[in-house]
C-alpha cells in the first residue's frame, strides 16, 4: 500500500496565526523557592478548577480532545498544537485515497496496574464508544470511522467510511484497558471513577464536587513526573478560587481577568495569558416566539457591541466573536463580521412589524420582545457578558432578563430559553461547525443547544468533513460562514483569553492555543509532567 504521511496543517496554522494574540505576562520573579504556597511540598501542586468532568472514562467521552493526565492517545500535541507520537510510536500512515490509517504503536508500554499495551487495547476503545449501547455525547466525533482492527500486537489499522482530514486529530482520544473495563457496564461500571490508564499520573482519589487527586506513574513510559502529587480542587466560584489562592490554599488556578489583575503585585506569583478559541455566545432557541423570529435574531447581531465588551468586560483579553472561529484564524471568512449597529438594528425591526410600546419595550402580533437568557452561578465572566448583551438588546427594545442558576437547572430549559454558552476547539472548523450547526443534532444535549436548522448549512457542513482537499473545505466553511451571518442561531460575543495565576516556582511552564475546556487538561499545567522544580 502507498502512504503517506498524515497532514497537519489545520492545527499548525490556527496555532501560527492566534499565536499574536496570546499575550503572556508575569510578576516579577522571586518565588520563594521554599515550596510555600497549597501544597506546603516542592512536589506537590493543587489547582483550582471551575468544573468536574462527569466521568473519568474516555469511553464515555472524558478526554477525547487529548491531554487527560491518567491515559494517553495514539497521538498528542506540542506547545504550538502539532501533532506528535505518543502511544504510537510514529504519525499515522495514511492511504493515498485517505480512507486507511495505519499506527504503529509504542513498545514496552503498559497500564497503571502493570499489564501491557497492545493493539487489542486501541480496538477496544474505539470498538466500545461506537457501539449503539454506549453513552458517549461525543460519538458523532468518529461518523467517518468505519472500522478499526489490530494486526498483531503493535499495529491498528482504522479504515474511513469517507476521507476526513482530521481524523488523525481524532486519534488524540485516550486509550482505555481493555483488561481493566471489559466486562463491566461501560456507562455505569466503576471503570468511570476507578480508571486505569497508561498516562503519567494514576487517580488515587475523587472526591464529587470537592477534588481530584493524582499521584506520579513511577513507570510511565515518558518517564516519571517530578511533580509527584497534583491536586485538581473543584471551585466554581470564581472569587472562592480567587481567595483560596490569594490565602496558600492552591498553588494555581484559572481566573477571570479582573480578578488576575488583582495579583499584579504579588512577586511569588505569576500570570500567564493563553489565547484561545474559547467563545461565548446567547443561544436563540428556534421554538421560542422571540428567539425564533429571524429578523430579532439579526437585530441582536447587530445592537451587541463586541469590541466595548471585551474592552470592559475582559479587560482586553480576548477578540471580539462573529461566529465560532476565532477572526485571526486561516478558516475565519473574510468579510462575515458584524459592525455595531443599534440604529440598523431598530429599522430592520420596525420594518418587520416590531413596534416599540410605552415602555420602550416592543411586540408584534400580541407577542412582546422578551426572553431570559441563564448563566451558571458563579461564572462571573458569563453573568458579566450577559449583563453587557441584555443592556445592548435593550437599546434597540428588546427584554432580556437575566438569571442565574446550576447546569442542573438550566439544562432543562435549554430547549425554550436562551443560555449563555461556552465552547470552542482552534484544531479544525468540523469540530465546532458541525456539533453547533448541523440539524441532526439540534437539542442533542450540548450539541446545537439552540435547535438551528439551516438545510444549505448542513449540506456544506457535510461537504467541508467529507474530503481531505483543503481548498474545497475552506470554500465550504467559508459559506457556512456566509450563511450563519445571514440567519444567526446564536450571538456570538467573545472569544476569551484564559488567565491563569500560579506561583512562580516552576521551570518549563507554558501554554498553548486553548480550546473552551480548561480544567484537566488544558492551563499551563497541561504538561505538568515536564515541569522541573526551579533551583
């Protein structure tokens, strides 16, 4: 069979052309070195995090964008997002029609628990998240994968119902024990809370809603960690995580960049600015009379003023967002951006028959101008871009009330309410286009939160994953573009740097491109395990 070697251009150029916007800063140096700080231990570091992931498990979904710390995938990404070897020993070769990728994998690896790697292992994960009986939100990510077999024990080969240019970015996923989960019911078996994993830290704790904790893999196969013990310490308010970090209760920890700023003076601490393709957006439920009405969808494109609110809200720490590829990016089209335009916004709804009433407020057909638009408790960020988006619609009459609540509350009523949402991945245009836009998945839990349907959208959403050509899947993606801002499902309103504070004790610290996650796996602990502990 003629190969060659897998591409990847779609990752390398997203880093190259967002790598202006990261903006990395630190407080002058001269961390005590003592070791001060939440672990009280040169090797210990606790980070504060916002959320928890629901399950432990990659057969479930958890980690399938790489970086899970208790496993590994076939392949990862270095600091500028390329794709590396990680469980295979090499890139994958790829078949001249696209359709076959062969992985040699890594020798003398092996599970936490000491049994071996093998291929039957890579068959196995793959295998189980396909199948019709598991729960993984995250299985339209494989539609291209028509089969996965090993041959032997140290090659896999996948073969593709149809070319997908980034199925390699796929194989980032994490690898699963085949000896260790089988068996067992794979969406409620303790495989999700117990996992075991090739990766350089073994789980030896979680605590639901309160903490994670990790210790070394003595015999990683990348070698073991200096930092031996890694507490991930669950806080979802973020002036708590603040607080806890400012007392020595946490080592690290995410922050919104008002509340980082507050640690400019702190000599023993540093900040780092990771730019991102992380958005946030109002969904525009179809169901709803309001959110449903196209010309109040366009309308709110327009009132909504991006570039005040990452100057305000983000303090500058971000750009503004017309959809969900970031404008610095090679895949943005060139020309779909949407200036602030209040009074164009007020003609296109009184022409459309939405009339203002006394109070400014306006109605059409009975129906009044008004919606709620949720955020999760505790997210400042979020409350703060609402706040900023309900006082723009306002402007041009248009209600919005704003309120609070847990995802518990707020996921039910997705459905007929608008939520400000979050999500974002610099890889590849499918991984967001797709899951946002295309109909099949309308309602489908996080997927198409607002239920958009857009025939001509999912026909170029279809073409654009359906090739390997990159000419005619950016002329694809650049119409769905076209498209989206022609008939919003959503308002897009920032794209977010994410801010970390940490203290400064640490050599080989960085940060990449980042996508919406960051907790686990992603902050300038996402390679934790080459840190070296400063002289």
């Amino acid at each position: 069979m003629q190969a060659r070697k897998v591409r990847t251009m779609a990752a390398a150029m997203m880093a190259g052309a967002l790598a202006a916007a990261t903006a990395a800063c630190s407080a002058p140096a001269g961390g005590s070195g003592d070791g001060s700080g939440g672990s009280g231990s040169g090797s210990s570091f606790i980070v504060g995090i916002a959320n928890e992931p629901d399950t432990l498990s990659p057969l479930l979904g958890y980690g399938k964008d790489g970086n899970a710390k208790i496993f590994d995938g076939l392949l990862t990404r270095d600091t500028d997002l390329r794709l590396r070897p990680a469980l295979a020993d090499a890139l994958p070769d790829v078949s001249d029609d696209g359709l076959t990728y062969t992985y040699t994998l890594r020798e003398g690896v092996r599970f936490s628990d000491g049994v071996p790697f093998t291929a039957d292992d890579v068959v196995f994960t793959y295998e189980t998240i396909l199948d019709a009986g598991t729960n993984n939100p995250a299985k339209d990510d494989l539609d291209a994968l028509d089969s996965v077999r090993a041959e032997g024990d140290d090659t896999v080969v996948f073969t593709l119902k149809y070319p997908y240019a980034p199925f390699a970015e796929r194989t980032v996923l994490p690898i699963a024990s085949a000896t260790a989960a089988d068996g067992q019911d794979v969406n409620t078996g303790a495989y999700n809370t117990a996992p075991v994993g090739t990766g350089p830290y073994v789980l030896t704790g979680w605590s639901q809603g309160e903490k994670l904790t990790f210790e070394a893999n003595p015999d990683y196969w990348g070698g073991e960690p200096e930092v031996q013990r890694l507490t991930m310490a669950v806080i979802p308010d973020d002036d708590v995580r603040a607080t806890r970090l400012r007392s020595g209760d946490l080592d690290g920890a995410v922050l919104p960049p008002n509340l980082a700023g507050t640690f400019a003076d702190d000599e023993n601490k540093v900040t780092l600015h990771a730019a991102s393709a992380d958005f946030r957006a109002v969904t525009l439920p179809t169901g709803h009379p309001v959110t449903g009405d196209t010309d109040i969808r366009r309308a709110l494109d327009t009132a909504v003023d991006r570039d005040t609110l990452v100057e305000t809200v983000l303090n500058g720490a971000g750009s503004a967002a017309h959809g969900p590829v970031p404008a610095a990016s090679p895949w943005f089209a060139e020309g779909t951006e949407r200036d602030h335009d209040p009074g164009g916004a007020r003609d296109l709804l009184d022409k459309a028959g939405w009339k203002p009433g006394g109070d400014g407020i306006r109605a059409k057909d009975g129906t009044r101008a008004a919606f709620t638009l949720y955020y999760p408790s505790g997210d400042k960020l979020r409350q703060e871009h609402a706040l900023a988006f309900a006082s723009d619609a306002k402007e041009i009459g248009v209600e919005v009330t704003v309120e609070s609540g847990s995802w518990e509350v707020i996921e039910p009523r997705m459905d007929d309410h608008a939520v400000l949402s979050g999500g974002g991945n610099p890889t590849d245009p499918d991984f967001d286009l797709y899951q946002l836009l295309h109909s099949a998945l309308a309602g489908d839990g996080w997927n198409n939160m607002a239920r958009y349907a857009n025939p001509a959208v999912d026909e170029l959403l279809e073409e654009g994953r359906r090739t390997d050509d990159e000419d005619v899947r950016k002329a694809a993606y650049d119409a769905v573009q076209q498209e989206f801002a022609d008939n919003p499902g959503y308002i897009f309103l920032s794209h977010i740097d994410h801010v970390y504070v940490m203290n400064d004790d640490w050599d080989g610290v960085t940060t990449q491109l980042e996508p919406h996650e960051h907790g686990l796996g992603t902050g300038p602990w996402w390679n934790i395990e080459d840190w070296q502990r400063r002289p």
